[in-house]
C-alpha cells in the first residue's frame, strides 16, 4: 500500500509531499501524531518545495547579471546617502501593485545595477515576473524584429508589456536616433501605469531630453516615466568597486 501511494503522489508530481511521506513510514516517532499534524507535514513540505522551484524559475527568466543580489546586503555608507526606510518599503513591493516606476541615478561603479537588481530579487520572492536587460539590447532586439516584417515585433512588445518589472541598465548611455525614441515611446505607452520599469542611469532625468533627441517623442516618453517614478540618487566618494576590491590589478 505505502509503495502505492507513493508511486500515485510522484505520478502526481507531488515529489515533496512523497519524500515526506517515505520519510514519516520509515521513522516511528511520526507514528505519535495525529493524522492532521501529519498531513499537515505532508502539504508544508511540498508546498515550501514548489515556492522554492519558483522563485528559482523566475530568477533565472530574470537574466540577472548577479542572482545573488538582496535587499538585506545593501551597503549604506554615509557617502553613499542612501534612504534606508525609502529602500525598504519599495522592497515591499507597494510600487509595482500601482505600476510605478524607480529611477536609479548616479555615476558609474556607485552600485546602480546592485540596487536595482536587488529590487528585482525582491519582487520575484513576491512572485513578480522580472526581466533584466540593457537599454542597448533592448534596442538591438526590438530593430531588428522590426526590420524582419514577420510579427516578431508586435510580439517582442507583447513580452516586454507582460513583465512585471522590467529593470532597463545604461539607460540614455548614448544618444539615440528618432527610430529608436520611437520605439522607447511604445515601449513605455505599452508598460505605462500598468506595470513598473527600474532605470538605471548616469544623468539626471533632466538632461534625458537631449538623449532622446526628437523633442517631440521625448516630451511623450518623459511624461510616462518621470510622474510615475520614485527616484533615488546614489553617491559616493568611492566606488563600490574600489569598496569590493573590484578595481585592484
């Protein structure tokens, strides 16, 4: 009978619920409890186990350059004039249920793609779908999609509309053609007070326009951006990389 019920819960695909329930047959003391308590057993180990496999899922689905990332290892040096309590509840989640957005601002090594990328871990702990990616990627993939004239575009926008949390690094790097503003604005009209967008960039949302150049499409990206973002500035009179170690040969 036991080896029954095992087969029938691994067929099920109830592997947490069947590890368990070999472990409860082969050790007495769980002969001591009720068949509450251990039923119990039974349904907490599978589910901790299919929360696990989840949250792995979504982390990979991520792309995140360092999965390691968490809210909990955040440095917050003096220099650095981080906001702890304004760190920590948007580690809540609260932003992305009223599809806000956050603009990380400050100059290379200061720990943009840390912070955001802890956000991102957080969210996917929250079972958020998250995806990580380069502006400039971005860009490459959705041209060339566009250049192909099979529907691959409309797809790609799709994708991206349906992600919970896009983390956007190097935002506004280099200046960009009209072609390519254009495709931000839809993009961003797509995402816009349905789902949330981390940017991480070196420039202030003040100088954006210049990198947007057609005045025009910036003024419509801008204003489905800014009005909608938390925005944090991170400093520092030494990198974290050079904090790390990361900058010694």
């Amino acid at each position: 009978m036991n080896e029954q019920t095992l087969n029938k819960l691994n067929e099920m695909k109830l592997n947490g619920m069947a590890e368990a329930y070999e472990e409860q047959v082969a050790k007495r003391d769980f002969q001591k409890m009720d068949f509450d308590e251990r039923f119990s057993l039974l349904v907490d180990l599978e589910y901790s186990r299919r929360k696990s496999n989840k949250l792995q899922r979504l982390i990979k689905a991520a792309s995140f350059l360092d999965s390691n990332a968490c809210i909990e290892d955040i440095e917050y040096h003096a220099d650095r004039r981080l906001n702890k309590e304004q760190v920590l509840k948007l580690a809540t989640g609260a932003y992305l249920l009223n599809g806000h957005n956050i603009i990380l601002k400050g100059p290379t090594g200061s720990g943009k793609t840390y912070l955001a990328t802890a956000f991102g871990v957080s969210a996917c702990r929250q079972s958020f779908k998250v995806k990580y990616i380069r502006l400039p990627e971005l860009l490459d993939e959705l041209t060339l999609a566009k250049l192909a004239a099979d529907g691959s575009y409309r797809r790609l926008i799709k994708k991206y509309t349906k992600v919970d949390l896009l983390i956007l690094d190097e935002w506004l790097l280099t200046d960009l053609s009209t072609d390519e503003a254009a495709i931000l604005l839809e993009v961003s009209e797509s995402r816009h007070k349905m789902v949330s967008t981390i940017y991480c960039s070196q420039i202030d949302p003040s100088g954006w326009h210049l990198k947007l150049g057609n005045e025009t499409i910036a003024e419509a990206i801008l204003d489905r951006i800014i009005h909608d973002s938390y925005q944090i500035m991170i400093d520092g009179d030494i990198s974290m990389r050079e904090r790390r170690g990361l900058g010694q040969r």
